[in-house]
C-alpha cells in the first residue's frame, strides 16, 4: 500500500510538473460596461464615455506575455472599438482595435478581445478608435511589469501612480465630428484635466501622497488629441526611468515635455521639506498657456503647496534639446534578460526608404488631411479582413502612393490608403511636417528607433545627424512644424497596421494609412490564424474561411 501510494505521488507529481511545463502565461480577466454619463469637468455638464462607469477607465495591471481578456459590452449608440496605444500586438492585429482591422462592436452587444504584451514591459494606453469618440474619454492606462527574474535597473519604488492629463473639449464628440464634416476646426480646447479630474478636483483632496524619505514612480501619459503638454513638479527633480516600452539612461530633468499620446516614467525622490507640493501640467507652443495642478501630499503634513508654480520652458528650440538627451539604456534588461543594446540598429542596412509628408487640401470645399496626397477613408469591410478572405477588391487598393510625395501637395484624393511592405525588411520612414502647428505619429504593432529629427525637408545628408547607437525604442514621436522625422524599424510582425497623427482632428479627416505586412510563408510562426470569435462585416459576411495557417 505504502508503494502504492508512494508511486501515485510520484505520478501526481510528475503530472504537476508537465503541467507546468505546458502552462500558459497567467490570464486576466476583464468585464467592461461602456456607457455614457454626466460629468461637469469643465463646470459645464456633458457626455462622457466611463467603463464601469469610470472615468478613466480601469487600470490593466499585468506582466510581460501575461494574457488580457476583455469582454465589452458596448451601451452606447454608435459602434465601439478600443485600441490598445503601444501594444504590439505579435503576430495577431485582429486584436489591434482599428476600423481597418477589426468589425466594430454594434450598440447593444459586446465582443471579447484576446491579447498579451508579448515582451514588452512599460506603460501604455486604450482609448476608442471610431470617430471622435476619444474626445470623450474611455481611456485608461496599461501598465506592463518585468517578470520576477527580469532585473529591472532601479529598486522597487515605494508606490507607481498614473498621471492620465491632456487636453479637454467641452462640445459633445458628436457636435466635434459635425463640425469637422461642415469643415470647421475643432478649436482650441477648454482647459486640461489629470485623471479625469479639473485642477479643484485633482487638489482637494490631494491626489498622490509619498512619505519622506522614498521614491515614488509616476507615469505620465498625454491623453489629450491636440495639445502637447510640460510636466513638473515643484522644488523636486524627476528622473526618466522608462519610455513607451523601453528602459531609458537615467538622466534627471526640471520638466519634461509630453507630446500627444506619448507615455513616460519618472521617478521622483521624497526628499523635500514635509509639505504640500504641486504637479504641473501646462500647454506647450500655444499663444495663451495654460495649466492644471494636482497636489502631491507628504504623509502626516498640512502644510499648504506655495502658490508660485515653477515656470516652464518656452520655445521649439529647448524641446528638441530635450528630445536629443533621451538615451536608451543599452545595458538593462528589456522584457527578456539579454540587453536591450543587443539589437545593433544602427548597422543594418536600410533597405527601403518611405518618405511621408503630410497633404492639406480641399475635398468638396472642406479641408481634408492626408500623407503624400491621399485622405484616408475607411471602407465598410476592413481591409485586414478584406485581404484575408482575398476579398479586397471594390473595398481598396494597394500602394496608392508612392515611397516620395507627390510635387503638388494641394490636391488631396479621398480613398483607403494602403501600403506594402516586404515581410523582415529593415525600412526607414521619414515624417515632414510642412504645417505651422506640431504632429504626433504613431505606428501600430512596432516600436521604432527615432533616429533623427531637424528643420525643412529631409534629404539623405540628414542621416549624418542621427543618433545610430542609443535612441529610445518608442512606438509614438512628435513631428516639430516645417520638420522631419526619421525612424527605423524592421517589419517583421505581420498583419495590418495602422500609421496615425495622434492629433485626432487630423487622424479623423485622412492623417493616415495602413501598412498590410504579409508573411510569404503564411505559417501559424509569423501570424495567428482569423480568431473564431471575430466579427463579420462588410463584404465578408458568408464567405467561406480560407485555408488556415500552416503550422509553425
């Protein structure tokens, strides 16, 4: 009996052990009620999208490969989507969350996305992708942990806190899209918001609190669609830890510029006066300035914050210097323990060159954006689905524009924007700003090496000034005006990827283009095959599935 019992442990044990051999990497589940509701953020009662009826919405607070499930019942009136900013979203952008990828969710129903932050530790961001919805709130943060053995280089703060601020309109994003159709602008915003809340919200009662002594981690993401912002803190210094995904040299700064949809992390040390302490957030390259505070309280004291705010930077030139310290951090670990500086990017050989200038124009007497002269619309297939099921005929075609932009940049053509990459190529991709007002890019399913940036229009002599051995991997950089900006990345992730302004008035009138990255091998190693849960629309609905995947 005693053998018995004792080879019976030995097969449980043994059981035990395959399991967790086989194991996947932990779940998390998520059930999200989207809803509208009343909020006076600005004094002014309004429509607000809330998650669960919060706004912001839940935190995703996972670890690298950690699997994300999100069931969203959409009770709204319009179809729904979330986008997840920075995710890369591996071999898989059915889960992306753009019109160009995925069937959006109809009103009264609800859809479960299914992702992982496949390597990548930092901080990162969802907000609905249709329309102007984003005007609206429904964002929230997506904070991504190293794994327990992955070393990351600083101690373990004593608390992380979220800093959500961007700019904030008061009109309805209905009353928004309207006005955009009629061909108006959108405007100037009404003021900024930190966490949802207005500057008398975000103080009373103080928003953080750190006890002397400790380092506190903050990450800072601009949520806003149109303004780019400076952060601060009084009488303490904030030192960059962490930017989009990547760990960064641990340079120390008075203030640190955030532009649209970029996410950063400072730590900060409690090692002031006991006391009452402001956080500011203030407009940057706007002819009227303004700025929200929210009060950081030391533990135990009440002694009130000093009404003089620190001032901030003023002009393009100190951004750009600013721009030019960040340095990745070539020796720590990513989200697997070789460092980061193992991937040489300056040594590879480019072997394509697109460059994308930015067209305004007339269409029907209203002004249109667009890249190289065409305005994207967004067809009522997605395209993804559409070059799936082999479908994509009458829906777009590809490579409407060339690598060069058109002569004439005044004449702008309506149409999905398109465009082809081979699959692992190394490519440079060069954005030029010809407007008076900054841009934001972001590129979906990527993080790209920002090599350089300068005045005018870029020319192969430009690559003399690019940073080819420690800039930031990142996902989301500013363009400056009547500027370029060059990144480098190589297309290995296959699917169909969205390139976006961040700058939401323009994203929503064509600032934008899809880059479909199709594996030749079509293997379940570079691409997951149509998940069985996804929506059918458009031209799809019926079609028989095509052959699946071969196996990797």
């Amino acid at each position: 009996m005693t053998t018995m019992r004792a080879s019976a442990a030995l097969l449980l044990l043994a059981a035990a052990l395959l399991a967790a051999v086989r194991a996947e990497d932990p779940y998390h589940f998520f059930e999200w009620k989207v809803t509208y509701g009343t909020r006076s953020l600005m004094g002014v009662a309004q429509k607000v999208i809330l998650i669960n009826d919060m706004f912001p919405g839940p935190t995703i607070n996972c670890s690298s490969n950690n699997n994300i499930v999100v069931n969203i019942f959409n009770q709204l009136d319009q179809p729904l989507l979330f986008t997840w900013h920075g995710i890369q979203q591996r071999k898989n952008s059915w889960q992306d969350g753009m019109p160009g990828t995925m069937c959006p969710i109809k009103p009264g129903t609800n859809f479960t996305y299914h992702w992982q932050p496949k390597d990548q530790i930092g901080s990162f961001l969802y907000y609905p992708s249709i329309g102007m919805q984003r005007a609206a709130g429904g964002y929230g943060i997506i904070t991504v942990h190293s794994r327990l053995l992955i070393p990351v280089p600083f101690d373990e703060p004593a608390a992380d806190y979220s800093v959500l601020v961007g700019d904030w309109y008061t009109k309805d994003h209905t009353v928004l899209a309207k006005n955009l159709e009629a061909g108006k602008s959108i405007g100037r915003p009404a003021g900024l918001i930190i966490n949802g809340k207005n500057e008398k919200d975000a103080s009373n009662p103080p928003m953080y609190t750190m006890e002397a002594g400790k380092v506190y981690r903050y990450r800072v993401c601009n949520v806003g669609i149109k303004t780019s912002l400076n952060v601060r803190i009084q009488n303490h210094v904030l030192k960059l830890v962490e930017m989009e995904g990547s760990h960064t040299v641990q340079n120390t700064y008075d203030s640190l510029d955030v532009h649209v949809g970029q996410c950063l992390s400072f730590l900060v040390a409690a090692d002031q006066k006991p006391g009452d302490y402001l956080l500011v957030a203030s407009t940057r390259f706007m002819k009227e300035s303004s700025s929200i505070t929210a009060v950081i309280r030391y533990a135990g004291s009440n002694t009130p914050a000093s009404p003089k705010l620190p001032e901030g930077p003023t002009g393009w030139a100190w951004s750009i210097n600013q721009w030019r310290s960040f340095r990745w951090n070539l020796t720590a670990s990513a989200a697997r323990p070789n460092p980061q500086g193992s991937y040489h990017y300056g040594q590879i050989n480019i072997t394509r060159t697109i460059k994308l200038s930015i067209s305004k124009g007339k269409v029907n007497g209203k002004d249109r954006y667009g890249l190289n002269g065409v305005s994207h619309v967004d067809p009522d297939t997605p395209l993804k689905l559409a070059e799936y099921f082999n479908a994509s005929a009458g829906v777009f075609e590809y490579n409407l524009i060339g690598d060069t932009p058109p002569a004439s940049a005044t004449t702008v053509k309506l149409a999905p924007n398109v465009i082809t990459t081979e699959f692992r190529t190394f490519i440079e991709v060069v954005f030029e700003n010809p407007e008076k007002s900054i841009d934001s890019f972001h590129i979906n399913g990527y993080a790209f090496f920002a090599a350089g940036m300068g005045p005018g229009t870029w020319t192969p002599d430009c690559r003399k000034t690019y940073n080819l051995l420690d800039t930031v991997s990142r996902h989301t950089i500013q363009v400056y005006p009547r500027s370029w900006t060059a990144v480098m990345l190589t297309f290995d992730n296959a699917g169909m990827w969205n390139i976006r302004s961040n700058m939401w008035e323009r994203y929503y009138l064509g600032e934008q283009l899809y880059v479909s990255v199709v594996s030749p091998a079509r293997s379940l190693r570079d691409e997951y095959n149509f998940p069985e849960n996804s929506l059918r629309c458009g031209k799809v609905v019926g079609l028989p599935m095509p052959p699946s995947y071969l196996p990797a």
